[in-house]
C-alpha cells in the first residue's frame, strides 16, 4: 500500500531585497498549506528548472512588480514599477519549461501575466489608459480593493469555484493585453479586463488576474489553492 504524501507545491518569490533577503507575503505558504500541500519557495535566480520541475508537483506564479515591457515588445510607461530584470528570466524560463512538462500551474496576477508572456502574449501598461476608471482595479499602489468578475459557467474555473460571479481581491495596474490561441478567456471583470485564463492543451493551467490567497477564509476562493493541490497529488501518485 503506497503511503499517502503531501504533494510539494513551488512558489515563486520576489527578487532579492536591498537587504539581501528574498520574501512572499505568507497568505501564499497558508493557502498551499490549508489545502494540504507543502509549500516551499522558489527565489529568483535558480537555473536548474529541470531540476525544480523534478521537485515540485506543482507550482504557483505569485503576484509582484511588473514584467519589463522589453519582454514582450511593449513600451515603458511611468506608472510601470518593481522591474526585476533577475526575477523576470527566472518565472519567463519556469513558466515556458512548466508548461511544455505539464507541470501543474496556478498563476497569481502577476503570474498571470508571466504565463501570458511566456507564451507569446502582450500586456497593458496600465489599465486606466485603455479600460478607464469604471472599475477600480487597485484602491492604491499598496492597497487591493474588492470586485465581482463574472466566470464563463462552461470552465474548469467555474466548476472549481462554484459559481460565476464571485466576489474578488483585486491589486494591479495591469493586464492581459493579447493572448495565443492555447489560452482561453474564463473571467472579465465589468469594464472587459481579462481576469482568468485556462490552458486549452496543459492538462492544468489556470491563471487569475486577482488574489485568492488574499481570501484565505472564503471556501470558493481557498477552492482553487484545493483544486491545484487535488491535481499535484494526484500526479504525484501516478508516478509512484
């Protein structure tokens, strides 16, 4: 009888601090942890992905500064902040080699733009610029604010959260601006913004333009952190 493991779930962090610390707000390690994986992080600059991905069962793309425009042909814009040259090529590479191993993938607003990127898409600098101020996105550059986002009800998304117009926690600036045909548009905000993306060929891909770990005592949005840690297990057992 093959004795039950936890599966291990990889989350990215933010680069190197001036202080020499790398760090990620803990709501990330307590959701993987409440769903029942084990979390370890993943700091900017490792270059063994093969090995990582030999680690991990799953991973999360975390949230964080901007993606440098020059990745994905875009321009600078002055609202654009936290560029981190270091973390950028480290999540762009995991990202690309995650997706072609089928690794599971749950990306988190800035994870979610990574994905995207990775895969060939575009973002938009700034929301305001082309969406306007409808919905507000962010209440400040440090504050989230709460929105609904209406979930295409024929998704995996929807069948994980159970229902299709939850309420969420927002807290970004920018967005999805083109994406490649293997992703498929699952949640909008009201205004148009793209706010979920699942992979049409990986056998799990979601990505979320807000932050679920940021709910951590709502059984719909804890659902998705279950639904990831769920898929890793079961990977994990069928490689045993």
């Amino acid at each position: 009888m093959t004795q039950f493991k936890p599966p291990i779930i990889g989350i990215t962090t933010y680069g190197r601090q001036q202080t020499g610390q790398f760090c990620l707000m803990g709501t990330h390690v307590d959701a993987v942890r409440l769903a029942g994986g084990i979390a370890i992080l993943l700091p900017p600059g490792e270059s063994n992905l093969t090995a990582i991905l030999e680690l991990v069962d799953g991973l999360v793309f975390s949230g964080g500064g901007d993606i440098d425009p020059a990745t994905y042909k875009g321009s600078p814009h002055p609202e654009i902040y936290l560029v981190d040259p270091e973390r950028d090529a480290f999540e762009l590479g995991l990202a690309r080699a995650a997706l072609k191993a089928g690794t599971p993938i749950l990306g988190i607003c800035r994870g979610l733009e990574i994905l995207v990127v990775a895969s060939g898409g575009t973002l938009i600098p700034h929301l305001p610029d082309t969406y306007g101020t409808a919905v507000t996105h962010r209440a400040d550059l440090s504050h989230p604010i709460e929105h609904s986002v209406d979930v295409d009800p024929k998704t995996k998304l929807a069948t994980i959260l159970g229902e299709t117009k939850p309420i969420v926690v927002s807290w970004h600036h920018q967005a999805v601006g083109t994406i490649t045909p293997e992703w498929k548009v699952t949640a909008t905000a009201a205004d148009g913004v793209i706010e979920a993306l699942e992979h049409q060929h990986h056998p799990w891909a979601i990505a979320l333009q807000w932050h679920p770990e940021l709910s951590l005592n709502h059984p719909v949005q804890q659902s998705i952190f279950q639904a990831l840690v769920a898929v890793a297990c079961n990977q994990r057992t069928a490689m045993l």
